[in-house]
C-alpha cells in the first residue's frame, strides 16, 4: 500500500507505470472470471496488441455449425478480441469483445 508521501513524491511516470499495473490486473482478474469458449477455431489474427496482461489479439473465428455459410466460405465471424496468457504454465485464452473499452488503458493498446 501506498502511502499518500510515497504518492506525492513519485514521479509522474512512476505514478502512470503503477495504474497501468493495476488496470492490467483488475483488466486480467474480470477475464479470468469469464468461461472460455472452446468450441471456437480462429480463422485469421486481424490484429495483436501485447499488454502487460497478456496479449489481445483480434481474430475471426469459425462458428462450428455445419450449416454455417460465413464459415463455409472461410469468412468466419468477428473480429473479437481475445486475451490470451499463461496461467498455471497452460496458455489460456478469454474472450474479450467486439471492441475494447475505451477507459481500459493497457500497454501498448491504443
């Protein structure tokens, strides 16, 4: 814990690294309580961000449904982002959304 003179004399930059820290985690905690959806294959990474959480990467993916068209025709679905990082040694994967909230700072994440 911090006292409020350790947080008076600490850098600008010092004080930015440490809520990016705890953003990060309350962001990795609130993805850890969501269940995973397994059923899902990634048809392509869009794009990758690499916070300090883990790494986003904004994918399409393939429904599983046989009659599916998109998928049928290769197209998938989304881009969702996904948070994926190790956990326990196994890397693990969560499902974030169809955007990223704006309030939600992480390194590298624009």
């Amino acid at each position: 814990m911090l006292t409020p003179t350790q947080l008076e004399n600490d850098t600008t930059m010092e004080l930015e690294e440490l809520r990016t820290g705890i953003e990060a985690e309350l962001a990795r905690r609130k993805l850890a309580e969501r269940k995973p959806a397994d059923d899902r294959q990634v048809v392509q990474v869009v794009e990758e961000r690499p916070p300090s959480a883990g790494t986003l990467r904004l994918e399409l993916a393939r429904c599983g449904k046989q009659r599916c068209k998109k998928c049928e025709r290769g197209e998938g679905h989304g881009p969702y982002w996904s948070l994926y990082f190790r956990h326990n040694g196994k890397l693990t994967s969560r499902y974030v959304g169809k955007t990223i909230a704006d309030n939600l700072h992480m390194p590298g994440v624009t």
